[in-house]
C-alpha cells in the first residue's frame, strides 16, 4: 500500500491529517452519531477514554490509515477518510464518514480526491474498492460520483455489503 498515513494533505478548503490522541472528543463525537452507528457499526466508544485507546490501536496498526478533515477556514473537524487493508478484499478499502452537520457540503468528496491522489501516486498502486452496506445510498452515490463501479456483493460478518473498484487511469 505504501501510504505516508503521516503526510499532511490539502487543498483550499480543507487539510487531512493523521489521527491522533488530540482529536479523541471529535472521534468520540463521530463514532457516535447514529448514521456511523447504522453505517460503519459499533466500536464501543462510550467514552473519550475509549476514543484514547480506539486512536492508539488505529495507530499501531500499518494496515489502517485514518486522517482527519479539518476545515481550513475555522480549523473544525468535519470528518474522517481512511485507507484500510481488509483481510476479506483483495486490495485496500477507502472509507469516509462526516459529523451529519457536514454533509452534502463536499467535504467527504474532496477528501477522497486528495486521498485516492496521493495513493495512486505510487507505481504499485493500481486499483482500491471501497464497501457500502447496500441501504447506505449517500456513500453508493458519492462512490460513483469519484468514478467506482460496482463490482460485486458479498457478505461480510452477516452484513450484504456492495464492492465498487476504482483503477489508476494508465
């Protein structure tokens, strides 16, 4: 995969940096709201303690990239966007999820721009999926709009999950 998931990356709009301890409220808070519960599950974040050692785990782990949002105009967290290597999908897996006051403003699409950039960039990487429940149709949408096509279902620990494929352009 070879991604820098310390590489500081941004536009105008927006700066995605690696997660760490410091955005242990902003993870507690997102990681709670309803939608990422229905959505990406459960990760027993009851607490900014839980956040703490969630944050830790994600960090000593190399095959999970996780970077945070952040609005450059007022330096609020808005999201995340994550590289995971999944030991079910034959490459990475991107991900995103936003704060629900947050969406539909294009935060979750120029994040994934900067990220699926930067990833693409080196010459070992030539293609990524990216999962969604099958109900999920803001993420199938925002999926398609980055240029994924669907690929196939499968099912993953009891869940009907839709695979898309995106592939470097040669």
């Amino acid at each position: 995969m070879k991604l820098d998931k310390y590489q500081i990356l941004k536009n105008d709009r927006i700066e995605l940096t690696s997660m760490a301890e410091a955005n242990a409220v902003f993870i507690h808070t997102l990681m709670t709201s309803p939608d990422w519960l229905e959505f990406i599950g459960d990760r027993k974040i009851y607490s900014i303690l839980d956040a703490i050692e969630y944050i830790k785990k994600v960090q000593a782990n190399p095959a999970v990239n996780f970077w945070i949002i952040t609005n450059n105009a007022n330096g609020t967290p808005v999201g995340v966007v994550t590289i995971i290597k999944k030991d079910y999908l034959a490459y990475p897996d991107i991900g995103f999820a936003l704060l629900p006051a947050y969406y539909r403003e294009g935060y979750a699409y120029e994040a994934s721009k900067l990220i699926l950039h930067s990833y693409f960039s080196s010459d070992s990487n030539t293609e990524i999926l990216a999962t969604s429940l099958k109900h999920n149709y803001r993420s199938m949408g925002l999926l398609e709009k980055l240029g994924f096509k669907y690929k196939e279902e499968i099912l993953q620990d009891g869940h009907e999950l839709n695979v898309y494929s995106l592939s470097r352009l040669k």
